[in-house]
C-alpha cells in the first residue's frame, strides 16, 4: 500500500517550543521520505495566518509541488493530536494521477475544465466573511455534480484561502474524479430527546406553534421536568436540529435555541425557518458525541476497510477538547479504528457535508487503496 506523504508539527512537539513558522515547515519537511507529486494540502492555526503566503511559497520551492490548497483555522489535527491555540501546521500530498484531481478556482497551468463538471468528491475550504459564500456552496455541488466535504476557514486571517487568496466565491479546494477511491462519514455528536416536530405557527421569525400546541410546551415536555424548571440550564445543552429532507431523523442540521418568551410560549431558533417545517430537539454532551463518533467510525470502517492511503477530517472548534475533554480523543478514536493512517483536519467555524453547512459535527474522509487494475 502507497499512503499518502503527510507531516505536521506543532510548538508542543519535542525540541519546537518557542519554534519559527520556518522551524515547523522544516521539521515537516524532514518527514517526507524522497521527492513528492500530486496537489499539496496544507492547513495552518490562526497564529501562523499572517505567514501563509510565505509558508506556501516555502513549500513550492523546497517539494516542487505548484498546486496547493487549504486553509487557516483555529485549531487543527493529524494522526493522533489535536492542535489548538498554538503555532501548528499539517501537510498532505493528495498523489493521485493528473488527470483525476484538480484544485479550484482553477490556476493557469493545472485548470481542467472537463474535471471541473465531472468530480466525484471535492475537498472544500470556505472564507466566513464572504456574503456570498453560503449560496456558493451548494451552487458548486449543482455545478460539479461533486460530493462536498469541508469546513468554513478561520475569520481573523487576512487570507484564509491557502493557494486562492481572490476566489471569487469564497471557496477553494481539491476536486477528484471516480478515479480516486474515496468513502466519507458524517457525526453529529448530538442524540434525539423527542419525536419529530412539526412547526404550525410563526411570529416575527420565532417559532411559535409546533404541533398546535404553544412551542416552549413542547420543548418542556421533550427535556422533561428537571431541565424544564430552569430554562437557562438549556443554553448549550439543548439544541433545535431540522431533520434533512429525504433523510431519516439521523441527518439533521442542528441549531441553537437563541431565545425563549415564557409568557407567549415562543422558542426562537437561530435558523431561518418556516410553517411547515420538521424541527425536534436534541442534547449535545461528551457522552453522545462519542457514541455517535464510534457508530459513524464503524460504519467508515465497514464501508472503506482499512488498507487507507490517507484521510482528511473536518470537525467543529466547539468540539475537540470543548466537548471530548483533554487528550485529543476525537484523533485518538480514528486511530483505534483505523491503525497508524496518515490524517490531517481542522477545526472550523460551521462543517459541509454534500451541499449544506452543518454545526457541531464531524467528518471523516478516507482515501482506500485502489483495487487491482484501478488507477
């Protein structure tokens, strides 16, 4: 098996402490074994933001690799570790052949028009701070018929984008063709507390009917009486998830409740939401996130097995050490699964998986080993 060239340090790692973006990018560097090819993936913390085109135009110089692609974000990850609010970086080369990748928005020399319309899956970075970026991303998905994985970029660097500073949508990544094996899983790290809902009355914005009965009843009733005594024990507990349509109640998108009116009976749901709508309730806790971790694991597992060339992990900055505890146990658990494979990720500020933005969930991306004959 051929895995996939990958480095990463950070300044926790032996004899880094104190160390220079150029420090890091060498000790990467002293990592790959021989020449490299294929379209680099690299991806920063927020403290190395104001050194990306400097880090970028390093590694070009020093791997011969022009294509690369990527982001800044608040923390990041690879194989077994967690990086959060340190200088780190995290570096995989995507050795694929030519003609079944390609990065976007396209580059004079690498741009492949016929890829761009008939992509299998697309390694998506998206920039917070363009307006248009949400409509962007399932415009893209229409566009290039291609599965969407990947994470909104940090919002305090200049440029966020790695390889892509004026895209004009906001996006930038890696799209592969069916050339490339490739199997993704979705975690939501929440559980269901109640039935599916559905909403019968609107005020201003807020949800005021779910199931002809006054909104904040219902939600009493789903967390039960203990939670409901106290309304502001709710406040990053309990979350509104709209359940993806088509989709059972496993696919949701979840959302916090924002406010509610104890005298109206009002629940208000940071999501644009309308009559008709299916919403229920869901508790986010250590506890089911790694229930829900492991169950999205094995099924990877059984889907991909295990001789893997890479993967690629995209996860939410409220999770990690936030939701999980100390020890990067999100990391950890891949490895138990999966071995020694060579991952690398982020945390970002929202997760795309197919066509929409998620929150609080995690996504696993594995590259397995082509069969015999396949490219």
């Amino acid at each position: 098996m051929t895995v996939f060239p990958f480095a990463h340090a950070g300044t926790i790692t032996d004899g880094l402490s104190g160390a220079s973006w150029l420090d890091l990018a060498n000790h990467c560097l002293k990592q790959f074994e021989g020449p490299v090819q294929g379209i680099g993936l690299l991806y920063v913390t927020d403290p190395l933001g104001a050194e990306i085109e400097d880090i970028l135009e390093f590694l070009r110089k020093h791997t011969g690799l022009t294509a690369w692609r990527g982001a800044v974000a608040p923390a990041i990850c690879a194989t077994g570790i967690e990086y959060f609010d340190l200088p780190a970086m995290a570096l995989m080369v995507m050795d694929v052949p030519d003609s079944a990748a390609s990065v976007f928005p396209g580059e004079p020399e690498s741009n492949n028009f016929w890829l761009a319309s008939n992509a299998q899956l697309a390694i998506v970075h998206a920039d917070p701070r363009q307006s248009a970026v949400l409509d962007a991303i399932p415009e893209l998905a229409k566009s290039t018929g291609a599965y969407l994985v990947g994470a909104l970029t940090t919002a305090a660097a200049v440029a966020p984008l790695v390889g892509a500073v004026d895209a004009p949508s906001g996006l930038a990544g890696i799209l592969f063709t069916d050339e490339v094996p490739v199997a993704t899983g979705l975690t939501q790290g929440c559980s269901s507390i109640g039935p599916v809902h559905t909403i019968t009355s609107m005020e201003e914005g807020i949800v005021s009917g779910l199931d002809d009965r006054r909104a904040l009843e219902v939600l009493k009733e789903d967390v039960g009486e203990l939670l409901a005594r106290d309304l502001r024990r709710l406040v990053g507990y309990v979350h509104a998830a709209i359940p993806v349509s088509g989709s059972d109640t496993a696919d949701y998108l979840v959302r916090n409740l924002v406010g509610f009116d104890a005298e109206q009976g009002w629940v208000a749901v940071a999501e644009e939401l309308n009559v008709g709508d299916r919403l229920m309730f869901v508790r986010r806790d250590a506890a089911s996130a790694v229930e829900d971790m492991q169950r999205m694991l094995s099924d990877l597992k059984r889907r991909a097995g295990t001789n893997l060339r890479g993967a690629v992990y995209h996860s939410c900055v409220a999770r990690g050490p936030h939701q999980f505890g100390p020890g990067s146990r999100e990391l950890s658990m891949i490895a138990e699964t999966f071995g020694d494979i060579p991952v690398i990720g982020f945390f970002g500020n929202g997760e795309i998986s197919h066509d929409r933005l998620y929150t609080y969930t995690g996504l696993l991306t594995v590259f397995p080993e082509p069969e015999e004959g396949q490219a």
